[in-house]
C-alpha cells in the first residue's frame, strides 16, 4: 500500500512540478518550437513548484498568455511561496514578455524580471528528479540562492534546429541558508540533509551584483532531438560579468550518438568548462556523485577548470529481453547498459582567481578520475537505475542512483 501510494504522488509531482527556464554553467534556455498544427491556446497555466532542504515545500502558480490577435507575441507571470525558506525570503516570481519576429521560431526577443531560487546544478539533474529525491529518499543534490533582477535575450534559430542566442542581464546574489531549513521526507527520515551550499562552510554563496553578457550556441546533427540514435550535438557558451564579480567563463559540450549492432547504442559525452575571476562558489564548478562522476561522492571536486566525459553502451533489449523473466514488472520495457566516468575539477592557481582563462596550472592526465558501472533503464531512459563504483581505490562501495526524466 506504502509502495502504491508512493507511485501515484510522484506521478502527480511530475505532472505538477516544472522547470525553471534559468539555466547555468553547461546549459541554456533554448525557444521551444511552435509547430503549425498546435491549437493556439490563448491562456496557459503551469506551475514551477518543488522541494528541497531550503525552502521546503515552494508551491508556485503562473498563467501564459498569447492573444489571439497578436500571436507573435507571449506574456507570462507567475509567483510562489517557500513555506520554510527564511522569513522576507519566501515569496519568488517571474513575470516577462517575448515576441517572435520575421516568421515564427525564427528570431525572438524577450525580457524577464525575476525574483527566483538560482542553482549551478541543472546540468547533472533537473529540478524535478531533485524534488522527487529530496521529498522520498531525503536526498537533495541542488545548492541555491537568491538572484533578483532582470534580462534580456536575442534568439535565433537557424533552419529551425541550431540556436544562436544573446543575453543581457543584471542581477543580485541573496545568500540563503547555510544550514537546511528543513529535514522532512517520506522514507530515510534518519539521513540528514547536507549544508547549503554543500561544501560549506569552506565554500560558500557570495552576496553581490553583476551585469552579464552571453553569448550561447548550440548545434544539433541528431537524427531526432527527443530520443537521438545517430549524430552530434554541440553548445557552446561565453560569459562575461562585471560588477562586484568580474569574471570570464567559457563551457563547452560535445555529444555523440551511435548504433552499432541489433539495438544496441553508444553515447559519448564530453564537457570542458573554465571561469577566472572569482572564487565565491556562484562561479565554481564541481563533479562527483549523480550525474557525472557516479562512483564518487556528491561534488567531491571542486574548481574553476572542468574536465569530465563519459561513454554509455546501450544494449536495447538484445541480453534482458532472451531471458524468460516476462512475469517481472516491466521486463518488456527494461533494457541493459554499461558505462564509464572520467574527469575532475581542481583550481587553476588557488591563490589568484584571476588566472588566465586556458591555463590549466598544474593539472596533469593522471590527476583525472575514473569509475565504471551499470545501468538498468525502463523505456527508453525515462527511469533508470545506476550502480557506480570508483576506480581508484580498491574495495569501494557501490553507489546506487534512481533517476527520473534525466536526459543524457
């Protein structure tokens, strides 16, 4: 009964909770496609709540409107409150406009003003596997601040597949607590959730105002953009901010898709990111633990250099499926595969953050960190069970992760 109960409340947060279009470090906000067989829909409700060790539970409500007689145009507000969130920290909202001009999904321009929760860690899980996380397994794998302020965009998609993109903004940094501000979950109610960020007190959210300038592409040569079999895909990001925090960033992402035999798959990802400048942790990179680097532990490294890459070999259904175990629950929709973690995050120089932006210090080949594992994956990744364990010492323990909706 726990168990039934259980399903059917994540079923309902996945279809309630959303995601922030915010994004960093690895990943940017691209414009959706608007097909012309869609119904136009006036007005939209959508709902950006979730959960986590800050603000506890944050229900959030917003309404998207495209008149009818100007469909070119969007306008878009929304508002929300964390129940546990330190007091005057509580309420967040967005509210902001966009238009496409030329011809639909060609240019687009749009403005934001936002008072919203901010986190580097959208690359390696989205807010909604992270809520889910956090409200059953007591686990929650975000760090957050406050940012408030406004931007500015210019997107262009080209052919309709690649994004160019130009964004202006300014906003401020609102360290929030340090220490959970709550400890609540369904099950693993004896864990205790980590510091925000979690390597604090060493390393923590700085308050302070930038201006920021961004330019974003990204290039897709897959066969599909949902659930690619063959391809590359590339982004690309610049970053330059001024202010109290003046820093340099640049991060980088190649992927590789791949069939070889029957149905089986290969996946190839490789990611490089570098910043200079700054040392608050707003301008830091980490790995280790999900997402990336799956045998070690949660954000064992940090730095302003990145290097991380994986390889995963998909075998479709061609070793689960030959086994006559069709009476175990979605036998038919679980498939086998194996794969390898590399990469690690270290400082360029720990005394100047202002080192220039490619030199890597004293960082060699044989500073990179490993691990090797499987995954058991239910319809086509939309869940997915990883079991990782680290190559550099011997007798380590697996670690296991269950994840939802994550997209490679």
């Amino acid at each position: 009964m726990i168990i039934r109960r259980s399903f059917w409340l994540a079923a309902i947060l996945l279809l309630v909770i959303g995601n922030d279009p915010a994004k960093a470090q690895f990943e940017f906000e691209k414009i959706k496609p608007r097909f012309a067989f869609q119904p136009e829909r006036v007005t939209t409700f959508y709902s950006n709540s979730r959960y986590n060790r800050i603000e506890g539970l944050y229900l959030n409500l917003g309404v998207r409107v495209q008149p009818r007689k100007a469909p070119s145009w969007q306008f878009f507000a929304d508002a929300g409150y964390g129940f546990k969130n330190e007091k005057g920290k509580r309420w967040r909202y967005n509210i902001g406009l966009q238009k496409e001009l030329i011809s639909p999904n060609l240019f687009t321009v749009g403005f934001r003003y936002f008072n919203d929760l901010y986190t580097l860690d959208r690359w390696v899980i989205n807010m909604t596997e992270n809520s889910v996380a956090a409200l059953f397994s007591h686990s929650d794998f975000m760090d957050y601040v406050g940012r408030k302020g406004w931007r500015l965009f210019l997107d262009y998609k080209w052919k309709q597949l690649h994004t160019l993109r130009a964004e202006w903004l300014r906003y401020e940094y609102e360290p929030l607590s340090v220490a959970p501000n709550t400890e609540w979950s369904l099950f693993a109610r004896k864990k205790r959730f980590p510091n925000n960020p979690h390597p604090a007190p060493v390393y923590v959210f700085m308050p302070g105002s930038e201006t920021a300038l961004r330019l974003m592409a990204a290039f897709d040569f897959r066969d599909n953009p949902i659930f690619p079999l063959i391809g590359w895909y590339f982004e690309g990001i610049f970053e330059k901010t001024t202010g109290d925090f003046s820093t340099t960033g640049l991060f980088l992402t190649l992927k590789r898709f791949q069939p070889t035999f029957g149905n089986q798959r290969l996946k190839a990802k490789l990611l490089f990111g570098t910043r200079s400048g700054s040392f608050a942790y707003q301008h830091l990179m980490t790995l280790g633990g999900i997402g990336n680097l799956r045998g070690y532990d949660n954000k064992e490294f940090i730095g302003n250099r990145l290097l991380y890459g994986t390889l995963q070999y998909n075998f479709g259904g061609d070793i689960l499926q030959r086994i006559p175990l069709e009476f175990i629950p979605l036998w038919e929709t679980m498939t086998l595969g194996v794969f390898v973690d590399a990469g690690y995050a270290w400082f360029a120089d720990a005394t100047d953050a202002g080192t220039g932006l490619f030199r890597l210090g004293d960082f060699e080949l044989r500073d990179i960190r490993a691990d090797y594992g499987i995954s058991l994956i239910f319809t086509e990744g939309l869940l997915r069970l990883d079991i990782a364990r680290r190559a550099d010492r011997s007798g380590a323990a697996w670690q296991v992760y269950f994840r939802i909706l994550d997209k490679f």
